[in-house]
C-alpha cells in the first residue's frame, strides 16, 4: 500500500529531523576532549560518516531528485534527455556525441553553465590514469607526447582490455592537448536560451573542448513538473574512453533513479551493455542498481514487431539479472523521444506519433516515465534515503560498539575477557560433544529401524488396513442407480463398471498416498526431535534453564536451515507413488475380465514383474511370469508359490496317463516333455482335453513275463500312440509352449466368462482384497521404506555434523551465547560487582549516544 502524500511529507520532516539530531551526535562525539579514546582512525571515519550525513541532510531539505540517463552509445540518450527537458539543447547526432557527463535541473530561465578542471584537477586526473596503466613517469600531462607515451608503455607487459582504453584515454588528450591548453583552469562560462543549441553542444560532443570540461549544467524551465530533479546524460557504456565509463558508473551509483535508454527495434543487449551492469551491481550504500533502475525502450515507431521486441526486452533485463523480475513489467515504458519533441515543436499530426498510435500506443512515452519518476520520487527514494541514513547510524554505533568493548577491556580487568574464553570454550567443546551426540542418536535410529522397521509397521496398521472392501464396497444404491440404465446395449455394462471403479480409485489412490506420506513423515519429525536432543544434550541444555525455550525454538532454526534441503513430504510421495499406483489402477480403476486389464499389465509388465518378486516366500527358481500374485490380479486366482497351474495339472496329467498306460513316466522322456508343454497349452482344461486323447488309445495287454527274453525292450503301443496324440495336438499351435500370460490365453480364459451386474460388487471386492493382500506385502517388501527414511535422516547429521565446522555454527553460537550462557555470565557478574567503575570517557560516550536515540 502507498503512503499518502500528506503522510510522505510528514515522513520526510520526521527523517530530516532525526537525521540532524544525529549529525549533532557525531559533531559532539568529534570534539577534542574525547580524542584521547576516539583515535585519528575513528575519528576520520566519524567525518565520512559526517560528510555523508550532511549531503543527504541537502538532498532532504531541497526533496533533491538525481536521474541518470544512460545506455549504449547513440541509443538515444540526449534524444531522450532533451525530450524529458523539453529543449534541444544536447547533441542528437548518429555519431558519438556525448564526451562529458551532463546535468540537467529546473530554472526560471533557459541557461547552462560550463566549467572547466584547473590545472592542478587536470593533472592529477592525468597521472591517475598513467598509474592504472603501470607508469610513474611524473612529468606533467603538458609535457607528454605519444612518442613517450609509446616509450612508457613498451617496458609494460601486454595491456588488458580495459588498460587498452585507458591508453587511448590518454592519446587523445595528447591529441588535443593545445586546445585543452587554452580552456584549462578558463573560467565558468555561461549561455542562455539560443545559444544552448549551438555553443554549448560544441562543450558535449567535440573531444577538444569536452575533455577539459568538469562539468556542464544546463537549467530549463520545461522541468516545473520535476522541480526538485536533476538529471545526468552521461557517455555511453560501449564509449571506448575509460574515463567516460567511470564517469558513468559513478554517475549511477550516485543517483536515485536511472533510466536506461535501449532500442525498441533492436532489442537484444550486447556485452557491453550486459557486463557494465554486472561491473556496478549495487551503489556505495549497498542499494542495488536494479532497484532504482527505469527502462525506456525508444524508438518504438519503427519497430516492426514492437510487442515481440518489449517481450525480448523483458526477458533480456531478467536473464542478465539486469533488474529485479517484479519491477520490469510496471518501469518499462516504451515510446518516441523523437516524437515528443516533434510535438513540443508543434507538430501534432507527424509520422511518428501516427506510427506510435497504430502501433497500439496512447503515446510518445514521456509523459508516462515521468509520472512514474514522481511516484518513485514520493514513494520509495524516500524509504532508500531512510535506508541509507539508518546504515550510517548502524555504522556510527558499530564503531563505537568497538570503541566500548576495546576500552572496557583495557579498563574494567578481565569481566569481558572472561565472558570471551566462556564463549571460546562453549564452541570448542559444544563441537565434540554435539558431534558425538548426533553420532549417537544416527546409531539409536539405524538400530530401531533395523529390528522393528516401525514405519511398515505403521503403514501395515494403518495405511493398508484403511483400504477395506466393506468401507469402499459397491453400495446398493450405486447398482440400483445402474439399473435404471439400459444395459442391454453394447458395453454399458462394461462402462458402468469402468466408471464406478474411476471414482473409487481417486478417493482410494490418494488417501492411501497421504496416509503413508503422512506416517512416513511423522516418524521423520520424531527423528528430528532425536536430533534436536542431541544438540541440547551437546550444549548441556536442560529444561531448568532460564532460556530453555527461547534456545529450543532458535535450534530448530538452526537445525532446519542446516538439513532442509529435501522436503521429506515430496521424497516420500514419488516413492510410494513409484511402486502403488500401477497396482491401484489395474485392480482398481480396470474391469475384471475386461481386454483392458490385460492391456495395462502387459504395458507395465516390467513393473508388475519387479513388484511379484518381492514376496515373502523367495524362490528364485520361479520365474518372474510363473508368479501367483499375476495370477491373483488377472484371473482371481491363488496359485502355490512352488506350485502353478501348469505344474499341478503335470502332477494330474501324469497320474492320469500312468493308470491308463500301466507304465511309469520317466522324467525327461519324451512322453514327459510333451505332457508338460501338453499341459502348459491348456492352463485351465489340460485334463479334460487329455481325457479325449486318453479314449482314442488302444487297449493295453498284461504281457507275458516268461514269454520276454531276459534284457529285451518291450515297447508300449499305449505311450507310442499318446506319444503321437499329443505331438498332433501341439503342432495345431504355432507356440506349444505359450504362457497364460499372453492375451490370447487371457481372452481364452475369460471367452465363456459372463460378466453381469450382480457379479460387479464381488469382483471389485475381491479386486481390494488382493490389492490389500499385494500392498502389505510385496508393496512394502519393495519399498522397504525404513531404508530411504535412514538415507534422509543420515543426509540430516552427516551435514549437521559438517555444519558445526562452518562459520554456520560459530555464528548461532554467537547470537545465542548470551542466552546459552546466562547462568554462568551471571555468575561472572556477581563475582565482579565490585570492580571500579567503567572509563568516564565511555560513559559519556554512551550519554551521547543513549540522548540521540
């Protein structure tokens, strides 16, 4: 919510007055008579701070409002500057045009003053940039030619990039040295109204007037709306001259607002644009550039793909982290500097202003960044100069906070000093005995889960038990509701059943979900009681302390900044997920006997294959598609672990053969091969079908045993004929020895099933008790949950463990030593109540201090 303009002034006042009573702080902490505590080098700070506080003391009083216009070179500052102004006073030209910063302010009347460094600035600033470069040669900037120049700078290693500009800094003041001469230590020159579009340009844009130029103030009447700016049209951020670069960095830090200029036709930013806001991320005072930054996208009416090209420019100030993502959308503006001075020329009807409109813009775009400026100027300057002055306070009392503890030590015995080992042995010593206790409390719960694996445990008596068929049973209602439809038709049975098992599985799916994530976390947030334990038993915490819960609620803090990198509710989530929710929608939310069921288990074969090896009775010589819980979620069958379908009907088939034949199989003969692939052939019929081919023998004859030869082989005309039947029945298909697990033998299993509404209940019931039986115990087998859940609570200490090495730690430790240590800092009190009173100097120091707040 913005504060009132009423509420603003009165904020300002209130600022303005608290700033003074804290200049005449600072004034009074600097007389002589305590520079036998305060030394020079505090004294010297005390001034900065004093400097700083009395500018921004002018900047309150006279509501100051710096704005600096910068960009790319010809982007269209001075275009943009002399739009806002309303004069065409700065150059405008395609070239570089721009070689000396500029500010522009309010004045009754149109004029501009120059001023020019003196000799002395002049050759200071000259030496300044031969010492960036390396050279020490102090012969003065009058004297230096290029052939000295070069001399100089062969001794030098290869320039950098940035050395580079400052030697072509320097070559061209050589270059123009005569005409710099001659203006040099010239006194201020003044220009009024026509003559700020002639002669006052030449001082902007042409090297050999502007490089002896300190600085240019131009004053317009058009600024009555913004009184109180001033506003900076600065070289560019590509300007190949090192000074202008610095002059513009120093210009933005300097300022309360900045506008940045960019090319609503080209949008992209180039390097130099990109790195020279990377070179000044934040102003002296620690304010972010970005923070007080305003983007003007001109040029907007030959743009031909103007929205396009805002969205580029959106997202360019977000990717380089230009300026932050919520400001962008309301401080970018776009429009036409060109456009506003066509009209404060009178042109009310030119090409530009009709491109901005068909363009879909209400206008040239000043009117609106102004109107911005001032809701900035009122709003939220004036809470960054409360910022900055409450800095310089928070600075005044650091110092003198170690003013007083220097002077306390050196005065007052060993009272700090002892409070000091106190605090250096509390962190020596809490390490270790906070590191062994979290080793400790890691062993106690790796243990606990190893023997009693409680969170199955829980999931099995609360997660699992919770999915029963009498509470998600099919109601009479729900079928009687079915009734009343008309389910002679084609598949409305099939989609009543299909539909009624979709609002089931949501309302089972996600309750079983939450009720797992939910038990797994709670015994994740008992660990970390475990841990917050270890860390009040390392720091001897009891509950009788004065400060128990104070401390308690500060390690928790501690404790989760330090190991709250996975959120254990999301971890948990995906793992139950990963292994329940194939199996709940293939019971659940898919038909029994309907194609579909197959269709999913087929599709995540895979998956179900993993799952059914995870069962309680490992045989490892059953193969994957043999195991009973496929059989239990396709055909509601239960089957024998050691034991399929197939095997029983071998066993049978076996029996059966061997009563007709009165001969004993043997295995691996070839009668036995062909009643096993007989067998596997027919999962559900084997022996009805070997009935038909059992009549079709011949009738078996008792031999005579004296009549056979000692050793002779007797064949059996009964087992060469089963023999020949059976090897007849398993040519007729392509695969004799095909699974049940197949869609075909899935279709053939159910082709005489019919399915009907009476039976819908009692499938989907039946579908929740193996889907119960499967959860508790292949699910769980497969989660084995206890061992992520050791993974989190061992990734918690191991870096809690780290963390007591890190500035992390010393840091908790030194907010909180004075609780910590409160017992024995009061027994440190108690045993100095009588030492001499502290330095009188300080006291005053503090009476000060204490007035001022």
């Amino acid at each position: 919510m913005l504060i009132r303009k009423d509420e603003l002034s009165m904020n300002r006042e209130e600022t303005l007055e608290r700033l003074s009573s804290e200049i005449s702080c600072v004034q009074k902490l600097l007389d002589t008579k305590y520079s036998e505590v305060i030394e020079i080098s505090y004294q010297q700070k005390l001034r900065e701070i004093l400097k700083k506080m009395t500018f921004f003391q002018e900047k309150l009083k006279n509501n100051t409002f710096e704005i600096s216009i910068v960009g790319l070179e010809k982007s269209g500052k001075s275009t943009f500057a002399n739009a806002f102004m309303g004069n065409d006073v700065l150059p405008t030209k395609d070239a570089r045009c721009t070689y000396t910063a500029t500010s522009i302010r309010f004045g009754t009347e149109n004029d501009a003053q120059v001023d020019f460094y003196s000799d002395a600035q002049f050759n200071e600033e000259f030496h300044r940039k031969l010492n960036l470069l390396g050279i020490e040669n102090p012969q003065h900037w009058s004297e230096w030619s290029k052939e000295l120049l070069d001399k100089e700078t062969e001794q030098l290693p290869p320039l950098r990039s940035e050395q580079k500009n400052i030697y072509n800094d320097i070559l061209e003041i050589i270059t123009n040295r005569s005409s710099i001469q001659n203006l040099i230590g010239s006194e201020s020159l003044h220009f009024v109204n026509h003559e700020l579009e002639t002669e006052v340009k030449e001082y902007i844009e042409n090297p050999a007037k502007a490089l002896a130029v300190k600085e240019i103030v131009i004053r317009s009447d058009k600024l009555s709306a913004m009184r109180n700016a001033i506003i900076y049209d600065v070289p560019g951020f590509d300007s190949p001259t090192q000074l202008h670069k610095d002059q513009t960095r120093a210009w933005m830090k300097k300022s309360d607002a900045v506008i940045l200029i960019v090319n609503a036709d080209r949008p992209s930013f180039n390097d130099s644009l990109v790195q020279f806001f990377e070179s000044v991320d934040k102003d002296d005072d620690g304010i972010s550039i970005g923070e007080k930054l305003f983007v003007f996208a001109n040029r907007a009416d030959i743009a031909t793909t103007l929205q396009d090209n805002l969205q580029r420019i959106r997202e360019e100030l977000q990717n380089y982290r230009i300026m932050p993502t919520a400001l962008i959308a309301q401080r970018l503006t776009a429009g036409s500097a060109r456009a506003r001075i066509e009209l404060d020329n009178g042109n009310t009807q030119s090409a530009i202003l009709q491109s901005l409109k068909e363009k879909g813009l209400a206008g040239d775009g000043i009117d609106t960044i102004r109107s911005l400026l001032e809701d900035y100027n009122n709003t939220v300057r004036l809470q960054v100069m409360q910022q900055r002055i409450a800095n310089l306070k928070e600075n005044v009392l650091a110092l003198f906070s170690e003013l007083r503890q220097e002077n306390q030590i050196d005065g007052n015995s060993s009272i700090e000093l002892q409070m000091d080992n106190l605090v250096d042995e509390l962190k020596r010593t809490a390490r270790q005995r906070i590191h062994n206790a979290l080793a400790e409390c890691r062993t106690q719960i790796v243990q606990q889960c190893k023997e009693n694996k409680p969170i199955t445990d829980k999931v099995r008596k609360n997660a699992i038990q919770s999915i029963d068929p009498v509470r998600y049973q099919i109601t009479e209602d729900e079928i009687r509701r079915a009734q009343y439809e008309e389910l002679s038709g084609a598949g409305v049975l099939e989609r009543f059943d299909a539909s009624i098992r979709d609002s089931k599985f949501t309302a089972m799916y996600e309750e079983f979900i939450d009720n797992v994530v939910h038990l797994a976390v709670e015994e994740y947030r008992e660990s970390e009681k475990k841990i917050l334990t270890a860390f009040e038993s390392g720091l001897e915490l009891t509950p009788s302390h004065p400060f128990f819960k104070e401390l308690e609620k500060a390690l928790k803090k501690y404790i989760s900044e330090q190991c709250g990198k996975i959120a254990p509710e999301g971890y948990y989530n995906s793992l139950i997920r990963r292994y329940s929710r194939s199996l709940f929608e293939i019971l659940i939310s898919t038909p029994f006997g309907n194609i579909a069921r197959y269709k999913k288990f087929d599709d995540d074969r895979r998956n179900f294959y993993s799952i059914s090896l995870f069962t309680d009775e490992e045989n490892p010589q059953i193969q994957p598609d043999k195991q009973s819980m496929h059989y239990q979620i396709l055909f509601h069958q239960q089957i024998n672990s050691n034991n399929d379908p197939q095997s029983n009907s071998l066993n049978d088939a076996i029996v059966k053969v061997e009563s007709v034949t009165n001969e004993v199989i043997a295995v691996n003969s070839p009668l036995y091969h062909n009643l096993q692939n007989f067998c596997e052939k027919h999962p559900n019929n084997a022996l009805a079908e070997l009935d038909t081919l059992l009549a079709q023998l011949p009738p078996v004859e008792t031999a005579n045993a004296n009549a056979i030869p000692l050793f002779a082989i007797q064949e059996n005309p009964a087992v060469t004929k089963l023999n020949q039947l059976l090897e007849h029945a398993l040519q007729e298909s392509p695969n004799s020895a095909e699974s049940q697990l197949t869609e075909r033998a899935y279709a053939q299993f159910f082709q005489n099933y019919r399915k009907t509404i009476e039976k819908i209940p009692s499938e989907f019931n039946q579908d929740v008790c193996i889907l119960k039986n499967i959860l508790n115990e292949q699910v769980m087998n497969a989660v084995s949950i206890e061992i992520p859940f050791l993974d989190l609570v061992k990734q918690d200490i191991i870096s809690l463990q780290k963390s007591l090495e890190t500035a992390a730690f010393t840091s908790f430790i030194n907010m909180e030593k004075a609780h910590i240590l409160e017992e024995k800092y009061n027994q440190l009190n108690a045993e100095n109540e009588n030492r001499k009173r502290r330095l009188e100097i300080i006291r005053e120091i503090d009476r000060i201090l204490a007035a001022e707040d």
